[in-house]
C-alpha cells in the first residue's frame, strides 16, 4: 500500500470536518503510521486508534467494515440477514455503532440495537434471544481511551470463526472505502423500522440467567449477604446490570466508587482501565480501605472481565489487615474449586463434566478438575475459542457438560447462556463465593493457600511489551522468529519441548505461538497480540514456595528479555 497516495486520496474525499483537521495537521511519521495497511480485520473484528487513516478508528473505517459484514450476511442469509449491535462508553462508540446501524440498514439487513451502552455478553445474548445472524459490538475492552474496536458475533452468539472472519475480509477488500460503501441516516432507519432498539426484556432476561447461575439456588444453605462490597465499574458499562444482579440478589451493602461510577471514554482515574493492572485498581483500594470493605470488585469498559482484592485478615501475605488483589488465574482456580465442590455437595454435577481453559492459564485448573473428575479442554487464546468448545458441546446435545470456562487474563463464564466471557457472571459468582466461605469464617487467601497446600504452589505471570507502527510490527515479527530458533533453557530451566502453535497442534486453529515446556513443571509462552502492537510473555512457574517462585520467575524473564537486542 502507497501511504503517500491514500493520504492524498483521503485529504481530497473525507468530508469529516474532525478528520480533516487531523489529516491537515499530520507529520510524515504519522501519515505513515496511519496509512500504512488497511486496520486488521480478523476473529476479534476490528481495533485500533482512534483518528484518521486506513490503520484507525473512524467512522470510514468503521463504514466499510460494515459495508463488508452487511455484503456477507445478505449472501448468507438473503432478504432475512439482521444483526445485534451494542457499544461501550468508549470515545465515539455511540457514534460507531449508529454508522454501522445505518450502513446496515441501506444495505436492507434488519437491525435490533440497545437502547443504551451495556457490556459486551449482552450482544453475544441478543443475537441468541432475537435469533439475529449476526451481532456487532463496539468496544476496545480494556484498551487505554485512545483505542476503540469493532467485534463481530456469529448467529450462535460466538465471535466469527476463522472461516467466516477470512469471507467476511474478502468482502471488504473488494469495497473503496468512499464509493462503495451505503449509506444511511440512523434517524431515517429508526423511523422507518428497519432499524428497532431492542426491548428492555431481554435485558431482564439476560439478568435473570445471571441469577441463575448461583450454586445454591434449590439448597437450604444460608450465607451472609451483608458482605461490604466496594465496587468500580472503571467508567465503563457494568454500573446496572452487575448493581441489578447482586441487589435483586440480596447483597446489597455495596460502595460504588463515585469517580469511576459513570461511563466516561477518556478514563480520567485510570488510564489503562483494565483490572489486571495494579493502577486501575488503585483508587478502589482506597475506597476498600475508607469503608472497611471485605471484598473489592472491578469490571473492564465492556464488562467482561473482573478483578478483586481482598483483605488478607492474617497476614498469610504480608501485613494482618491489608488487602490483596488476586490474580485472574488465582480467582479462576477459587471459582472452579467453588463450583466443583458445590455441585458435588448439592448432586449437580453433570455426567462426564468439562472444564475449558486457554493454553496460557494456569495447569493448577487441570491439577483441580482431575480431583473432581472433570475433563479439561485446553483451547487458543481468547474466550471465543472457548465459546466454541460450548457450541460443539450443545451440537452433540451435551452442552449440560460444560461448567465453567476460564482464561488467565480475568475472563470467567459459568453456563453457556453466552458465548463470551462475562463480568456480570463473573461478578455474582465471586460474591457469593466470598459470601460463602466468609459464613463459614474462612477467607479466599486461607482457601487460596489450602488449594496451594494441596496442589503445590503455583506463580503465573504476564509482561506485555509494546512496538508501536510499521517498524514495531517488523520487531515483533523479528522477536518471534528468533524464539523460533535454537534455544536449550530459559532461568536455568531446560527446554524439555516447544510447541510451534503455528504449524498446527491437536486440531486447533493454525496460530503464531509458541509454548516452551520447562524442566520441574514450568512454561513460557510467547504470543503477539492480535488486537493491539504488543507481544507478551507468559511465565507459569511451580515451586515450593512463594519466595522461591520469584526467583525462578525472575530468572526467566531476564534471559528472555535478553534475547531482544
């Protein structure tokens, strides 16, 4: 692609007065970096920054793809194609989705969109609920507020598999982004019918599947609901429908933290407003504090993952009193523990029960399914491919087997009623499991530390390193092939295997990772982001201690981080 002459092409035909004010005012570099390739399309739909450009987020880019998914449905599903749309409190997302809607809608394909912003799973529920063919939702999830993205959802409620993203891209290489993309007014499709806002029942009944997933519905159990819970929604969508969940579900000594409680794309208290990272955390640690909280919960912008921190009561971690966040595959191993046991318990547990996970979370969770007797499904990176596992269960009639599905970056689903992680589960569940032991005086550290007594201990840990541009999509590539090569140990741990994901492994999707198996029960991956100019590294080590772990795991970073140069 000549950068240089799709600048001019878009200085001469974008009539967007923001865009041409950016456009007039860019350097070399940025023209560059904006117009170098067309902005990925892929599994995970679109992402990117948010300006003008064939490499951004704007309401041509966003246009097209549309153009594209709208051209796709009508080969596949005729004069009966319609989709699902949603949107975040992302910077331009209520813009985004209302063009994409209008696209859609002068292309003939029906569209149903909420009324208002709300979490990612309620699209992937719309599309199941109204039977639609297909679902949008605009987001960039946990993004810093410069990104915003585009996520597609098949007629199952599963993001697109790589047959459908590979047609759909076909479609939307064809379209010149000015003169073969229809156009629609929003206001025009609202009144005519084509396109309808979708009825506040059916986000009742997402509410109430949500409910249904407790582990105690049927059972004599009582458990303290009077918990102090503080909770963040990180500016993002969670507010009512997690506030909804737990009220009507009797918890209802809850602090929202004010600064954080309205949805706000600029993310003014948290710049990255992702729960695995320590500062979006923060501002809630201080309220947990301030109100003597037991339980501190946040959610992403789209709601679709969860952090926590808990007050460690005895110091099993450091000083009585202080609290702790827990890791995603640490909230993860508590969970499926807790659903494990409780179905146990109340004689639920389906017949030759599954347990899915990603190949970058915690072996801990197989360690924990063998005991109970549930088979693991180890998948790629990213909950869709989890989803997948569920719709291949519900094909063969058996999707009563899957119980919960888990991935290491604070992603959790415990029933198939969506095909995407979801924080509003997630939520619920993680209250009444701490509602559960703290009735029986017993905190999530004691019991995290009992699964580590029983099972060994266990340290999981991500370092993400970003390389922005053309020339920082060259280094990743560069980094990966060099990993490729001849390497024996990582640490002082030997190599004893590697696993080239993409050459194919146990019938999963061709993919560009690598897993390398350590000596002594340790694991590096290494995996380039497919949604933002990263590469990330994650290390699994097993010890016998905490303080031992750390040095392992420190050992290994630095020899890899070596090989960067």
């Amino acid at each position: 692609m000549d950068y240089k002459l799709e600048y001019k092409n878009w200085c001469e035909k974008a009539i967007d007065d923001d865009l041409l004010n950016e456009l007039n005012q860019m350097s070399e570099q940025e023209v560059e970096n904006s117009f170098y390739r067309n902005l990925a399309f892929g599994t995970g739909g679109l992402r990117g920054v948010i300006g003008a450009g064939t490499n951004r987020m704007n309401v041509y880019t966003v246009a097209k793809a549309s153009q594209g998914l709208a051209n796709y449905l009508l080969k596949c599903y005729g004069g009966n194609a319609s989709v699902a749309i949603g949107y975040d409190s992302r910077i331009k997302s209520d813009v985004f989705a209302k063009v994409s809607a209008g696209v859609f809608a002068a292309n003939g394909v029906t569209v149903y969109i909420w009324p208002e912003l709300l979490p990612v799973p309620t699209v992937s529920y719309a599309v199941r609920y109204l039977k639609t063919s297909a679902g949008v939702m605009i987001t960039a999830s946990h993004n810093p507020s410069k990104y915003n993205g585009y996520k597609v959802y098949g007629d199952d409620g599963c993001q697109i598999t790589t047959e459908a993203a590979a047609d759909i891209l076909s479609e939307i290489e064809k379209l010149d982004i000015f003169e073969d993309v229809q156009k629609g007014s929003f206001d025009e499709g609202i009144s005519s019918g084509r396109i309808t806002y979708i009825d506040e029942e059916v986000l009742n009944a997402f509410i109430e599947e949500v409910k249904n997933q407790s582990m105690l519905k049927g059972s004599d159990i009582k458990i303290n609901k009077d918990v102090a819970i503080v909770y963040s929604p990180l500016n993002g969508t969670g507010l009512i429908p997690v506030l909804r969940t737990l009220k009507e579900s009797g918890y209802t000594n809850i602090t929202v933290v004010s600064e954080q409680e309205k949805p706000d794309g600029n993310f003014p208290t948290c710049p990255y407003p992702n729960p695995e990272i320590k500062e979006a955390m923060t501002l809630g640690m201080e309220y947990a504090r301030k109100y003597n909280a037991d339980l501190l919960l946040a959610t992403d912008p789209d709601c679709d993952r969860v952090g926590i921190a808990v007050k460690d009561v005895k110091g099993i971690r450091g000083k009585a009193g202080e609290y702790v966040l827990l890791s995603g595959n640490e909230t993860g191993i508590l969970l499926l523990d807790y659903i494990c046991s409780r179905r146990i318990e109340d004689g639920t547990m389906p017949q030759n029960p599954v347990m899915v996970k990603t190949i970058v979370t915690s072996d801990m969770a197989t360690q924990i399914a063998d005991n109970y007797g549930v088979q693991t499904i180890d998948c790629l990176t990213g909950f869709k491919f989890i989803g997948e596992q569920i719709g291949l269960l519900e094909s063969k009639g058996e999707e009563d087997r899957y119980i919960f599905g888990m991935e290491e970056s604070y992603g959790y689903l415990t029933g198939g009623y969506v095909r995407d992680k979801d924080a509003v589960d997630g939520a619920f569940m993680i209250c009444e499991m701490f509602a559960y032991y703290a009735t029986k005086g017993i905190g999530l550290i004691e019991k995290l530390e009992e699964l580590y007594q029983k099972y060994g201990y266990r340290l999981n840990t991500l370092h993400s390193y970003e390389f922005d541009g053309a020339a920082g999509a060259e280094k990743i590539q560069k980094i990966i092939t060099q990993f490729k090569g001849s390497i024996s140990s990582f640490g002082g741990k030997a190599v004893a295997k590697l696993i080239d994901y993409s050459k194919g492994v146990d019938g999963l999707p061709k993919s560009d990772v690598l897993k390398f198996i350590l000596e002594d029960n340790c694991s590096l991956v290494v995996r380039p982001s497919g949604t933002e100019p990263k590469i990330k590294f994650y290390v699994s080590v097993s010890a016998e201690s905490m303080e031992s772990a750390s040095v392992i795991e420190e050992d290994i970073v630095n020899e890899y981080y070596s090989y960067f140069a």
